[in-house]
C-alpha cells in the first residue's frame, strides 16, 4: 500500500502537511484562523508577538504513543513549531484564548486608539483581532507613552505611536531588499522602529514595507488621507510599465485610480512590486491625455468627430497603397497581444504587403534580482515595456509565409521609412504609442516627413504635430487583454476604471476602422463596429493561426476571490 501523507488537526480540522512545515503554515493553506502579527511567508521566522501560540498535543514514542502535552502542557508558537503526524493543536482552548486576550491587551496599552484619522483603518489587524480576540474595555488608566511621527523616506511615513514591534519592516529591509535601512531601537515601552542616522528608507523596493505593516505604522505618503479603503474596489491586474508581468491590485472609486497594491504570485513576483510600478501609473490620469480624435485640415490639427477621423485614417492609407507605396504599422509594446492582432490585420486588410513593426522598447538601468545573487528571488527588469515578446509572437503569426520581410525592430521600421538613406516605399505609417512619456526620438519625426501618419496614442508628444489624424487611446487599466511578460508567461487583466472620456482602446479603434473599410465606398450602409471583446479576440487569433492557439490554453487569468462575509451581526430596522 501507498505511504499515507502526515496528518495534523489543528482546531479539529483535519490537514495534511508537507515534512518541515510550521502549524501556522499548514494553518494558512487550510484556512484555519490563528491571530497572527509578526509571521509572513516571505520573511524569517522571529516568533516575537506572541499571539499565536497555542496548546499542542503529540504523541509520544516513549509511551505508546499517547498523546500528551507538548513541553509538559507550555503554550507553543505555532509559526515556529514544526508539525509531526497525528498531532492535535488547539488555538481555540481556555488557555490559548486567555493568552490571545493578554496579547491583544499588551499591544494597546499604549496605542493611540485614533482609528478614525489612521489610513489603516477598515484593512487593519489589529482592529480586526482587538475585536476577534481582545477584550471588551480596557484595564489600562495610567498615561500612555507618546511616540515621534517619523520621515523614513521619500514613500514612507511612520507613525511610532501605533506600531506593535512585529520586525516586519526591518526583516525585509535586511532580508529581501538588502539595504537594512531600518531597525529597532530602545527596550520596552521606549522600543521604537527607526533609520540609521543619515540614511533614508529609500530602495527600489521600499514601499512594500507599508503593505508588511499589519496595523497603521507605516504609511504611503502617496495615499495619506486620500481615500477610506471601505469605499475602493480591487481590479486584478498585470504591470503595465515594464517586462516584469508583476501582479497587481488596481485600487480605484468612481473611475479614479488611488494606489497600487502587489497581488501575490509565487511564480513571477511573490509578495512583492518595485516603487516604479507602485507609482509609475501617474500618466493613466493626466492632464496631458489625449482626449479627442483630430484630423489635419488646411494644414492644421482639428478636433473631430470618430467618423470623420477614421474615413480620413482609411483614405490616407488607401490612396497611399493605390498609389504604389506601402503601409507600415508599428505596434507598440505597450498594448496588449489582443490589440497587436488587430491591428496588424487592420494592416494586411489595407496592404497585403504592409511592413509590421515593434516599436521601441524602453531600456533603463539592468536587471535585478532581490535579495541579490538568488536566482529565485524577485526580480526587477530594465526592460520597461509590458508585452514586448507578446506583440511580436503576434506580429509574426500574421507576417508567417509571407514575402514582406517578417517583423521589424524598431531600428530597422527607422530604416525602412528612410532614415538614413532619404529613400523610402511606405506611403502610409499607423504608429501606436500608449508610454507613460514622451517615446518618440527625432529619427522617427524625421521619417516621417512626406508620409500620411495615423497616431494611436495617449499622451500628448510631438508626434502630434507630424500626424495627419490623430485618435486617442486607452491606458492598460482602462481595457482589458493579456501582456507576456520577459519569463514568457502569459497573463490576461481585467478593465479596472472606465475609458477617459472621448478615448477608446486601440483595440476597439481597429475593429472601427476594420468596419469602416468594410462599407460600400458611398458613405452609406456603414457597418457597425462589433464592441472590443479580450475573450472573443483570443477566441479569433487561435481560431486563425494555429501558432496562437496558447491564447487559449496558455493564458494565465486571476484566481476569483471568495466574498468575505462580515463577522458582525446586521439587523434590518
């Protein structure tokens, strides 16, 4: 027979375990609730707060294996006992219950209790096991101790007064970022968090230890006092600004985005996100937003109705092919695989012989891993476009067979357009663009010039000025789709706020102008354009090309989260 797997109950729920786990662990994966401050996956294991510990029973070898006490009957923490087959745990004993109280009650001596002012409010654990796990009213009536509200960094506030001493902030520091910034200063009731003299909190990473916080110590200067938590809804999505595919919780209320939060996945970027791509989604808000469609008339740009811009669009690019040039489509990097797809057979349906192109990839700084040197720890990409590999992979299902040369780089679009020889086939350009800032150099301006030039873009750029229409696009948070990121994994995100007003994803924008090329020539009998649609588009691009058929078995989509039900008993009045 089989080896049977190691058995624990713990609360009297039955679990299986994996040899070296911790209680808490195997308590986590089973969701079993144990009241839990200064433990968490990602760090060492310190055993400081106390509140879990809990009545463990084992059997002992020594005496038939009867089940008996652990350590004669002492309280355990369960983050640092290890578990052995056919133990019992209790958490939910007098004993156990009595020390989660006394816990609880050590911690706010001294706490300020100004829940209704504190950023944490609504998402806080210690709220939550104040109530859950502490007592009713409070012994303490001596004064409490103040402490000092600190400026560890440019993202970071700390306000000492309510931190409980978990470490968690000064583990990472040490343990994953590596630059060990902060650390633990006093004994007792003086005990505070604090930096080396002269030394910021100030890392690639150094944000995460706001989201490490249990309670409402350590705050984002970016968030402080700009939205109550209650009143956000969470979007799973991927990063957009760079190779990393990092998984991400858009934060937003009433179309308008707050934060970004790190969604956690073992396999690209665990517990963590860098500050890049927590605060690096201010240009999805704008002023500088592209906000209606423009076509040139009597040389200059005016703002237009879709309709109009569009026939403009499909004119320029068809009287070009008619008059024996050739289109050339550059898809930028940062749209999704949905909208590459689109828009090259957008392309090939006006050309047949349109050159497709990638546009440029953004390149700063190298490569990253955290904490340095391991293999399999986070890492930060100097690769700063989201689907790069997914836009090609793309491109070149549609360019496979065919005599246009395949799928160029940016450099070699540059080439093709003239640059550098002054001459040039393409009579047509369609350029998408979607960076978070100015992308376009002055080779591409230059090579441009004499060409009709459509622009999908969202920021405002020179580019502008060099297009005969320009129609504006939608940021990855406003659309839905799936990026493939530097570890070629692919991964759909969800629509988290709505499409600014008189902007549309560059996907819906081609299935527009795919629709208008479809109408009978006399203005008449216009085809409506089908609403943009990620699922049906993945549906189409596997059906089509059999080189995309991962689309539909590859695709990684976001776990969907169970509804929390509320502890407290609500009575209708």
């Amino acid at each position: 027979m089989p080896p049977t797997s190691p058995k624990i109950t713990i609360n009297g729920v039955v679990r299986e375990f994996k040899p070296g786990q911790m209680i808490l662990q195997v308590a986590n994966e089973g969701g079993v609730d144990i009241p839990q401050y200064c433990y968490h996956d990602g760090l060492s294991i310190v055993a400081s707060c106390r509140i879990c510990l809990a009545e463990v029973w084992a059997p002992n070898p020594r005496n038939n294996n009867a089940l008996e006490p652990l350590m004669g009957g002492k309280l355990m923490p369960t983050c640092q006992t290890p578990c052995s087959d056919g133990m019992v745990v209790y958490t939910d004993s007098p004993k156990s219950v009595a020390n989660q109280k006394a816990v609880m009650e050590y911690l706010l001596i001294n706490h300020p209790l100004d829940c209704p002012v504190c950023d944490q409010a609504g998402e806080c654990t210690l709220q939550d096991f104040s109530y859950e796990y502490g007592r009713g009213v409070s012994r303490f009536e001596e004064q409490k101790v103040k402490q000092p509200k600190k400026d560890l960094g440019p993202h970071v506030y700390l306000y000492s007064d309510r931190c409980i001493m978990c470490t968690r902030c000064v583990r990472f520091t040490r343990e994953v970022a590596g630059t060990s910034e902060l650390l633990v200063t006093g004994r007792g009731n003086k005990e505070e968090i604090d930096v080396f003299p002269g030394i910021a909190l100030d890392n690639e990473l150094s944000a995460n230890v706001v989201d490490l916080c249990p309670v409402g110590a350590l705050l984002d200067k970016d968030f402080l006092f700009a939205q109550r938590v209650w009143f956000l809804k969470s979007t799973p999505s991927i990063d957009g600004i760079t190779a990393s595919g990092d998984n991400i919780f858009v934060e937003h209320n009433e179309g308008k985005v707050y934060r970004i939060k790190p969604r956690t996945n073992a396999a690209v970027n665990k517990w963590w996100i860098t500050d890049e791509v927590r605060y690096g989604w201010k240009h999805v808000q704008s002023d500088a937003r592209l906000r209606s469609p423009m076509r040139r008339m009597h040389g200059v740009l005016a703002e237009s109705d879709y309709s109009r811009a569009y026939d403009d669009a499909l004119a320029g690019m068809e009287g070009a092919v008619r008059n024996g040039k050739r289109l050339l489509v550059m898809v930028s990097p940062m749209l999704s695989c949905e909208e590459a797809y689109l828009l090259g057979t957008l392309a090939r349906s006006i050309d047949p012989k349109a050159v497709l192109a990638v546009g440029p990839v953004p390149m700063k700084g190298e490569d990253k891993t955290f904490p340095a040197g391991d293999a399999n720890g986070f890492r930060m990409y100097a690769e700063k476009a989201p689907n790069a590999r997914g836009v090609r992979r793309v491109l070149e299902a549609i360019a496979n067979g065919d005599a246009s040369g395949g799928v160029q780089t940016y450099e070699e679009a540059l080439r093709t357009l003239g640059h550098g020889s002054g001459t040039s086939d393409i009579g047509a350009v369609l350029l998408t663009g979607n960076y978070p800032s100015a992308w376009a150099t002055d080779e591409l301006i230059d090579s441009l010039g004499g060409k009709f030039v459509t622009l999908i873009d969202t920021l405002g750029s020179s580019l502008v000025d060099a297009a005969a229409v320009v129609l504006p696009g939608a940021t990855w948070m406003e659309k839905a789709g799936s990026f493939e990121n530097a570890r070629h994994m692919l991964q759909h995100f969800e629509q988290a706020i709505p499409v600014i007003e008189m902007a549309k994803s560059e996907g819906q924008i081609a299935m527009d102008l795919a629709a208008h090329l479809r109408h009978d020539g006399k203005g008449a009998g216009k085809r409506a354009s089908a609403m943009y649609n990620a699922a049906e588009v993945r549906r189409a691009m596997a059906a089509s090309h059999s080189t995309l058929s991962v689309f539909i078995t590859d695709v990684s989509v976001p776990a969907t989260g169970s509804l929390a039900e509320a502890d407290m008993q609500v009575v209708e009045l």
